[in-house]
C-alpha cells in the first residue's frame, strides 16, 4: 500500500506568470506580455502592442529570472523531487520564425536545471505554457496558421537536442482544451470562432504528435505527455436530458485525450463537426502523424467539478476556464471555483479507465487571498486544508482504484501571477511573495505555514497530512 517510493512530488508554475524580465537577453515578446492585469469583475485586455499608461503584470511577474536561485533552494527545502516549469517560446526564439536559437534564453534554461539537478530536483517541462512569441500571432494568425508547425518543431528540437540529458518530462501544450475558451492564451487566436479554434488545435495535434516522435528519436528514454484541463462534469439530476447534457460537456474535453492518445479524432467528434459546419483543413500524411505520436502519459490540471443543466434559466458560477451551474453541496473559493476533492478521484479514474496511460496531477490548488497576521505569519489553514483533502482523494485513486500515477505538482507552489485574473492577489504557493496586483512590493520571499506542512506531506509520501 501506499504511493510509490519514487511519486514526483513537487509544484508548478509557468514562465510568464513568473519570470518577468520581459525584455531581457534578447527575449522577444510574447503574447502574454500584452495582456493587462485584470479581476475577479474586470476582464483582461489584449492590446496587441505594449500601451505606456496599462499595466502587464508579466512583465516582472515575481522575477524569478533573477531569483530562481534563492527560489529552487527553496523548493529543495521543501523536499520537491520535482518542479514543473514552461520555456517561454520567446526567449529561444524572439520572433518564433527565425532559423537560430537566441543562446541566451538556451543558457537562462540550463542554469534553471542545473540547479534543480543539484538538489536532486527533477525538472518537469511544459514546452508551450500559454504564450506564443507575439510575431507568429500578428503575422501568422497564430495556430490557425498551418506553418507554426515548423516553427513549434525547429523549436521542440532545439529543446530536445539540449536538454534530453536534463530533462526527462515534457509536456507539449498546456490545458490544450483551453483553444476554445482563452484562445489567445493558448494559442494567439484573436476573438471567438469554433471555426479557427478547431483549426488551431488540428495544427497543436500535429505539432504535439511530431514533437513526440522527434523526442524519442532524439532520446527514447524521455517522456513526453499531453496536457488538460479536465474536472469532472455532473448532471444537475437524474433526468436523462441533464445526464446527456454532462456527457456533452465531457466529450468537449475526451475530445483532446482521445485525439492525443488514441491517434485518431473520434467519431462524436466528426459528427460534431459536420452539424456544425465546421471544416478542418487536414493534409493526406496528417492520420499517419496523429497515429505515430500518441503520449507518453496524461498531464491535467484538476481544480474544481461543474454542473450541467438543460434548465434555460440556470445561472453560471466560476471555474477554472469551464463554467458550470452551482452544486449545493459543495463550497466554492473567493473566486467561485467549487471545491470538490472526490471530484479528483473520479477525475482519475476516468482517465484510468479510458486510456490506462499513466496520468500526472501538474496543477492542483487554492486559489486565495492571504493575509500577514500581527506576528508576521501567514497561517493558511484553508489552503492546507483544500491540498490534505485531494491528496487523500488522489491516494484513493491510487490505492484502492488501481490508478497509475506518477506525480502531483501544486499549482502556484510561490506565489505568481494568475492566469485567468492577472492578480497577484489570487495566490496558490507555500512562499508568499511581497507583490500587489499595481506592481509594487518588494519581491522578498516568505514561508507560509503550509510550507512546513507540505514538507512534512512529502517526507513521509503521502502518509501524515495532518496539521
Ligand atoms: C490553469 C493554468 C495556469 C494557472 C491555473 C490557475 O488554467 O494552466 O496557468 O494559472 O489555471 O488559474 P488562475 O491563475 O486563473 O487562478
């Protein structure tokens, strides 16, 4: 019983919503560098070029280009045996279509794992984490554009050929189902439009198939996962409309495993696709590509549950990208996320049961508003509290449900920037950082209660989660 000796425990973040030095070693921009800070009320906005008078939040995010020292030793301190991290497309390649790599942004890479490697930190990497270098999105049309294929590849052999040595887990695109709710965040799509969206992700289906053949032919030991964002759906009752409206909803999201594991679209899909007039551009040798770069494993963010309905007049609440109607028998967080840990547990067990690929939890975590108390101390029980009661569904999975899991990384494990508010306010980690959602603060790290406590979770693999 009991988890593996060698479970990746550890944190995640993403490149954007931390590194900052936005402009720095030649980096180029990046399409997240033009989204201004927004709210839980406020939408952020996309300004295509950089405005003087907004404020863009990556732009020193909590500057870990500078700090990751201080930050991995941290992590060691806590025991990580892994850490997830993105490279941002923009710092290797500044405009996403030259032919030669920007060495600066190579070597920024190789400090990064370098350091995790000497506390004995494995290094988990997302190639694609919500930002796309900005040229390839103004030019090109981002993913829509067929020819960011090439791009994504000469840059995936680039990573490959450095790091294979270093690097032992990649995850090609992250939350790759989020084309159709942020598409400019995942894949530098202007506006809403099915249309293009399909097409974007038939081309990160192709990108992300080549992307795996090409790793394992550089090196065969690596491994190389999808990612998504995937919660369990639940019919609002028992009324078969409701049950088929949450299947659905599930099929919206299968649609990218089926795709990325399987090798082929599925055929709910294709009918789908034909109701709705939608097209998508494919060449001939695109089947051969999907069948021959299927995933080494499933990598998913798993936050919250959401309720479907067939009801017209029902109200939408919060969640991470996919919204849902209330569940009475859950509570959400500030932002309206419903905290559901058995909603984990059957989340696993989906995937288990659907593809029996190994699955990795590389996002899980409370979003909240922390405050210092009178002695200097951030005592977050909620936080704590929200982390024990997944890892004790995850556990389940494990234990008693036969699921093959490899690892769990905390979301946020420092504070960093949101993704979906561009807040510093809404924060995840076990380091509180000193930042406001204005800019100003300065950046000295500290240790929040749950730092001892996830300590203490990895230590002893899962076992005491008491507090
Ligand atoms: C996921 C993203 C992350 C992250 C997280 C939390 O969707 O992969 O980048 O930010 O959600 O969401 P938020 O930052 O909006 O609270």
């Amino acid at each position: 019983m009991g988890l593996n000796k060698d479970f990746l425990w550890g944190g995640a973040t993403a490149a954007n919503q931390m590194e900052g030095a936005y402009l720095e070693d030649s980096k180029g921009l990046s399409t997240a560098d033009v989204v201004t800070a927004g709210s839980h009320e406020k939408k952020r906005e996309i300004t295509d070029t950089i405005k003087k008078d907004k404020y863009y939040p990556s732009h020193t995010a909590i500057d870990f280009y500078h700090k990751y020292k201080e930050d991995i030793a941290l992590f060691a301190e806590m025991g990580f045996k892994c850490f997830r991290l993105s490279i941002n497309w923009a710092r290797i390649f500044p405009n996403g279509d030259e032919d030669t790599p920007n060495e600066k942004g190579l070597a920024f890479y190789d400090n990064v794992f370098d350091e995790c490697l000497k506390y004995g930190i494995e290094p988990v990497v997302t190639i694609s984490h919500y930002e796309t270098p900005l040229h390839l999105a103004i030019e090109y049309g981002g993913w829509t554009s067929r020819k960011l294929i090439a791009f994504y590849e000469r840059y995936c052999v680039t990573l490959f050929t450095r790091y294979h040595k270093k690097v032992k887990y990649w995850m090609t695109f992250n939350e790759i189902n989020v084309i159709n709710y942020l598409p400019w965040f995942a894949g530098g799509l202007k506006g809403r439009d099915e249309q293009n969206e399909y097409q974007a992700a038939h081309h990160q289906f192709i990108a992300s198939a080549k992307a795996v053949k090409l790793g394992h032919s550089i090196n065969p030991e690596i491994k190389i996962g999808m990612m998504i964002a995937y919660g369990t759906t639940y019919p609002e009752t028992c009324n078969p409309e409701d049950v088929q409206k949450a299947a659905e909803v599930m099929q919206r999201k299968h649609f990218y495993t089926d795709v990325q594991c399987r090798g082929y679209y599925p055929k709910y899909k294709l009918k789908d696709f034909e109701r709705n007039g939608i097209v998508i551009k494919m060449e001939e040798e695109d089947v051969q590509i999907l069948k021959e770069g299927t995933v080494d494993y499933i990598g998913f963010s798993y936050y919250a549950s959401s309720v479907s309905t067939n009801r017209k007049d029902a109200a939408s609440v919060g969640g991470n990208m996919i919204r849902g109607i209330k569940n009475p028998y859950l509570e959400a967080n500030a932002w309206g996320w419903q905290i559901d840990p058995i909603g984990l547990r059957i989340a696993l067990n989906n995937l288990y049961e659907r593809y029996e690929l190994p699955l990795f939890i590389v996002e899980n975590g409370l979003g909240s508003v922390d405050e210092i108390n009178e002695n200097g101390q951030i005592i977050d029980n909620y936080r704590i509290d929200y982390l024990a009661r997944h890892i004790s569904e995850m556990k389940k999975a494990v234990e008693l449900d036969g699921v093959n899991l490899i690892g769990y990384t905390a979301w946020g494990c420092i504070d960093l920037v949101s993704a979906g508010t561009g807040e510093m306010k809404k924060r995840y980690g076990f380091i509180y950082v000193d930042r406001d959602d204005q800019g100003n603060g300065s950046l000295k790290r500290m240790k929040k209660k749950s730092f001892g406590w996830y300590k203490k979770v990895i230590a002893t693999n899962g076992e005491d989660l008491n507090y």
